[in-house]
C-alpha cells in the first residue's frame, strides 16, 4: 500500500514539473531527421499578442515537403477529427463554414474523456511570402482555446512547421492539460508530414 501511494505521489510530482516548466527560447529542430520537439512557452516569446504569465504548448518539426503540400491537408478541416484522433480526447465538427484562405468557421465540440466541450472557432489566416499561418482564439464557460500554425518555408522542400496551443479545460488543472498537449501534439505533427503530397 505504502509503495503505491508512493507511485502515486510521484506520478502526479512529475506531471507537475512537465506541464509548469516553462520556457522563453524555443528548441526546434533544424532538420528533418531531428524529429519533433515540444516545450511549454510563455506566449510573448511564442508570437505578437500575449500577455504576461500566459503560456501554451509549441511544438516544432522540420518536413521535407514545400509549404503548399502541407499548406492543403493543415486547412482541410473536415478531416480534423483524423488528425486529432487520441485516446484521451476527440474532436466532433457539427458546422463547417468557409475555406482558407477566408476566415473558417467551425462548431462542435471537443471530447475529454466522458467530458464534452462545446467548440465554436473562427479560423484566420494569412500568407506573406513562404509564410503561412492559421490562428484562432475561442472562449467557453468550461473550455477555452486559442493557437495556431506557422508554416515556413526553408528551402523549396523544406519546411519548418510550428504549432502552437493553450487549452483551459473546468475542473481540470492547467498542469495535467498541458502534458497531455504536448504529450500528443507531437503525433499531430508527424500526421501532417506524413498526409501532405510529396
């Protein structure tokens, strides 16, 4: 007994030090082969707009693939759901409106476990050069979002791909949402690189 509560106890110490160690330079890889690595970031340093003491999970991978052939999958909302697909959560669309490079929108909601989170996005984005980005903010009484995508371009087949996401979920400590991000996001990532037309 004492050996489980023990385990316990340093289950729940660990998950804490993942999900607050927070930092303000960012560790991306710089080749293909280098995978995908995820931090947790204080928003300032992650992109215009944040406030002090926000943070998010960013992950970062680099895909031997040009902008526009991830550009095409990353903003092929309907297939949402599949990239999101874990264990842990799902995401449900119900309404679909607009095309990128318009604003999209999109309602339905986000499954946690048993929980269920109304979702209701408006997806923005914008092209300048070989950049590219989504990013959207919404707020619910028990879930909140906001994030985006930044897909930039190295080479001609080449292309850093940034993701970043804060999710606040009721009932939930910040801490125990933020492993589970950047414990999955990483999946998320690979999946793009790995749908996106060579």
């Amino acid at each position: 007994m004492v050996g489980l509560v023990v385990l316990a106890i340093s289950t729940v110490a660990i998950a804490y030090v993942r999900g607050t160690r927070v930092t303000t330079t960012p560790f991306d890889p710089t080749q293909a082969d280098q995978g995908v690595r995820c931090q947790i970031v204080a928003w300032p340093v992650a992109w215009p707009g944040g406030a002090e003491g926000e943070t998010a999970v960013r992950c970062a991978g680099v895909f031997e693939r040009s902008v526009e052939s991830l550009w095409g999958p990353l903003t092929d909302y309907a297939k949402l759901p599949e990239a999101f697909d874990s264990v842990l959560y799902r995401f449900d669309i119900d309404t679909l409106d607009g095309a990128a490079p318009g604003p999209v929108t999109l309602k339905g909601a986000v499954v946690f476990w048993l929980m269920r989170f109304p979702l209701d996005l408006v997806l923005e984005h914008t092209a300048e050069g070989g950049v590219r980005t989504v990013r959207w903010d919404a707020s619910e009484d028990r879930f909140a979002t906001r994030g985006g995508w930044r897909l930039e371009a190295l080479a001609p087949e080449r292309t850093r791909v940034e993701y970043l996401l804060d999710a606040r979920v009721a009932f939930l400590p910040d801490f125990v949402v933020k492993v589970v991000l950047r414990d999955n996001l990483p999946r998320v990532l690979r999946a793009l690189g790995g749908v996106a037309a060579p």
